[in-house]
C-alpha cells in the first residue's frame, strides 16, 4: 500500500489557486492586447505594435486605478496599497509620468509627479477590465458555480478578518524577495473590507499574502524562498538546471533566489563531481536546519489559523482548494485544465511546467506570478 503524504501547507494551496488564475487572465489578455515581448517584437498583428507584455498584478497596482485621468504617484500608491513598478511601467508604454504643471516649486519630490496612461495603456484598460469576471465565469463552468461559491465564502469569511490595508494583489518582492506592505493605504468600503464583492484573485491574494506577512514576521528568509527554492533542496547534489521544473518558478527567479542563498551560506554550488557539464547544488548544515525551521514555521501558523479565525472556516477553505488544485502537478491537479496557452503565446514557446509555484515569485520583471 502506497503511504499517504501529508497534507500541503494552506498556503501552498493558495499559492496553487492564485497563479493558475494569473497565468490564464495573461493568456487571454495576451490574447486580446496588441504587445511587444521579446520574440514579438513587431507585435501581434505584423507590424501593429504595443505596450511590453506585463501580467495581471500590473493592472491591479497600476492601470486599473488611471481611468480618471492623472493622479500623482503618492496618490497612486495610496489607492493600489502598494507600489508598481513606475520605471517599468513607463518603460513599457504603458504609463507616462511627468512633473505636474501647476507645482511652482523648483523640485517638486518625484512622489507628487503626474502618472497618466498612455494611447497604449488605454487600450490594456480596454482589454484587462472585463477579464477577472471572464476568468471567474469560466472556473464556474469548468469547476461548477457551487465549488466557486463556496471557495469565495471561505476566503471573504478570512478576508473580513485581516489587515483592510492589504492589497488586492501579492506586491512585487523586495529585497531578499520579501513581501513588502505599503504603509499608505486608502480606505476601504465595507463591501471592500469583507471582500464579498472583490475579484477571486483579490480574495486569493489578500489570505496569501496574510500568511506570507505573518511567517516573515518570523523569519529570516521569505516564504517565496523557502517555499519554493528550499523546499526542494536536500544534502543530495541537484543540476541546476533541473530546479525550475521542481519549483515551478523560473529560471531567473531561481538565480535571484541562490544569490540570496549562497550569500547566507545556505547553499553549495559546485561542479558535477561526476565530470557533467552541469552545476550542482546541495545544502548546507545551515541550509538543511533553515529549511527544516521553515517548514516548522509555516506549519505553526496554520495551527494559529486554526484558533484565530475557527476550525471550521479553516477546514472549508482547505476543502475548496484542495477540490481545485489537488497537489498543484500536471499529474493531479484540475488546475492545469485552464492553463494551454494559445498556440501564438509566449508560454506556448517555452517548457510546460510540471508544477505551480508554492507561493507567487511576483518580481520586478513584469509581475509574473512564476517570476518569468
């Protein structure tokens, strides 16, 4: 008989519902929107050209809240409840930012400067606004309205009781890849607070990004570190090469995540002692006790999550995600149902993974949620 393995961390499962959302809103939109990627670089369309490609978190910190016309960074900021990446963004085309014309000071503070869409950004509002309820509306369908509604109840019933001040996307890392909260944050409605009325991808990222604040309150790493690149590292030797198919998370976020290892002494690189021209990677005493310590860590908070918002709560959330997105594989999970690219897609190009990430590596580089 084969052992049954334990249950995955709650936020695993979030991790799960959340990029398999994000990746099928960026097939759609990519879908929809004239862009430039890196091998488009006409555009779709031959020589129709676009914004840079970016994913769904660079609507919900940035574009969504532009639709008035222009507003100053801070202010930008302050509705988001958290930072975009204004340099990219405006590098991208989708946003312009300049001085604004009726500040007489000589130096006015790069906070209090104009942010308007550009033509380009306009049409990525156009195109990005109806797609949450379009990508909700196919999980109904693909999962039935009841499994949705009852996935919904569980977060907002989780969501009524954090921190109103969250975002309604995971923020871009930060150093060391921790999950920074702004301290400038707009009211909320009470329909907002309690999230009966939010996107399913804001409900999934505001319980995610509860968990990953409250286990980095706690530790020296952050959870996109330890969930992603320690979890799969042992005292074995592993290619390199072989940890983005592990992790679910790119390349890039990979290299990002060893920096940030080696420097802590977690980790080893070295040379394939068997002659291979591959690195290798193993961990070190330390690494092996700071994994260990981390899993311990996310366990001890879902047993607090447990006290804090009920058992029963806790276990109709687990139950609906669990019903979703299984073990998080192409093996196993429903999930994968929802994420073929379509055959002009950039994911469509690249190697399918066997995994989703175990939390969002939401980076600077457009806001993927596997740090593509």
């Amino acid at each position: 008989m084969t052992p049954m393995r334990p249950p995955l961390p709650l936020s695993s499962l979030l991790s799960f519902a959340l990029v398999a959302f994000t990746i099928e809103f960026d097939n759609e939109a990519e879908h929809r929107l004239p862009h430039i990627t890196t091998d488009q670089g006409g555009g779709r369309g031959g020589t129709l050209r676009g914004p840079w490609l970016v994913s769904l978190v660079m609507w919900v910190n940035c574009v969504q809240h532009l639709e008035q016309g222009s507003i100053t960074a801070r202010d930008l900021v302050r509705r988001a409840r958290t930072k975009t990446n204004f340099h990219g963004m405006r590098r991208w085309g989708y946003i312009a930012i300049a001085r604004d014309p009726a500040d007489t000071r000589p130096r006015p503070p790069k906070a209090d400067w104009l942010v308007t869409l550009t033509p380009a950004g306009r049409k990525a509002y156009a195109t990005w606004k109806p797609l949450l309820k379009v990508i909700e509306d196919r999980w109904q369908k693909r999962f039935g309205p009841e499994a949705i509604e009852r996935l919904r109840e569980s977060l907002a019933a989780i969501v009524s009781e954090i921190d109103p001040g969250f975002p309604d996307c995971l923020p871009i890392l930060g150093y060391g890849l921790f999950s920074r909260v702004s301290k400038l944050a707009a009211p909320r409605s009470d329909a907002a607070a309690n999230g009966r009325h939010l996107p399913l991808s804001a409900l999934l990222s505001r319980v995610l990004l509860a968990f990953g604040v409250e286990f980095e309150r706690e530790s020296p790493l952050s959870l996109a570190l330890c969930a992603n690149i320690l979890r799969v590292l042992d005292e074995n030797r592993i290619r390199v090469r072989d940890l983005p198919l592990l992790s679910g998370i790119s390349k890039e976020s990979i290299a990002m995540g060893m920096g940030i290892l080696r420097k802590s002494a977690l980790i080893v690189e070295e040379k394939d002692p068997s002659g291979g021209p591959w690195k290798i990677v193993r961990l070190t005493a330390r690494g092996v006790a700071e994994r260990q310590a981390g899993l311990r860590r996310i366990a001890e908070i879902e047993t607090r999550w447990l006290s804090r918002f009920g058992a029963e709560a806790i276990r109709r959330l687990r139950e609906s995600l669990e019903e979703l997105a299984a073990d998080g594989t192409t093996a196993h999970s429903p999930l994968f149902e929802g994420l073929e690219p379509y055959p002009d897609g950039w994911r469509a190009a690249v190697r399918k993974p066997r995994t989703l990430p175990h939390y969002p590596m939401v980076l600077h580089r457009g806001g993927y949620p596997d740090g593509s």
